[in-house]
C-alpha cells in the first residue's frame, strides 16, 4: 500500500524529502477533483494525506466521500485547525481521543 500526498509544491515538498515518491501538486480545482478521484479509485494506494486549506475548499459532496473512505484514509494535514484526522480516528476506534 502507498501513500499518495495531495497538495501545493510547497505542502509536498517535505513528504518527498521524506522519501515519499507518489504526490501529486494539481493545479486548479477541476484538476484537483479529478486527481482526489482518481487516488480514490486507486487500489494501491491505501493512505491520501491532502493540504487541509484544499480539503476545506471541496464541494460537500466530494468532501462527504472523501471522509466516508476507508480505503485509502484521507488524513487533512496543514496549518490550519482540521478535525479530519480526530475524526478518522473516532470512527475507526470508536472512541475520540482528544476528550
């Protein structure tokens, strides 16, 4: 399973520095879509980890599927405050461990 990164070439940057080779910097929000669904389908990819100021720009609807996925786990990562991760962890677990 691979990690796929999503996000602007600065949010990128660091994961690939990492070592991370699958990231993916779309440029405009129809590529955007089209890139979140095609990782969505991808079955080799079985965590997406997405700059959270993206996240917070998608229709509900994309952003609705995106949440639900279990496979791959799309984590929101970034400067701003997100709930995504507390959330995936909530669901998975059953339990929130911020409280």
């Amino acid at each position: 399973m691979e990690i796929a990164v999503v996000g602007s070439p600065e949010f990128t940057l660091g994961f690939q520095l990492a070592g991370l080779s699958d990231l993916h910097n779309p440029e405009g929000e129809e590529a955007l879509h089209a890139t979140l669904r095609s990782l969505l389908n991808n079955k080799s990819v079985g965590i997406m980890v997405v700059d959270s100021v993206m996240l917070t720009s998608l229709p509900d609807r994309l952003r609705d599927q995106l949440s639900s996925s279990v496979s791959p786990t799309v984590l929101g990562i970034g400067t701003e405050e997100d709930t995504t991760l507390r959330e995936t962890i909530r669901k998975a677990i059953g339990v929130d461990l911020w409280k």
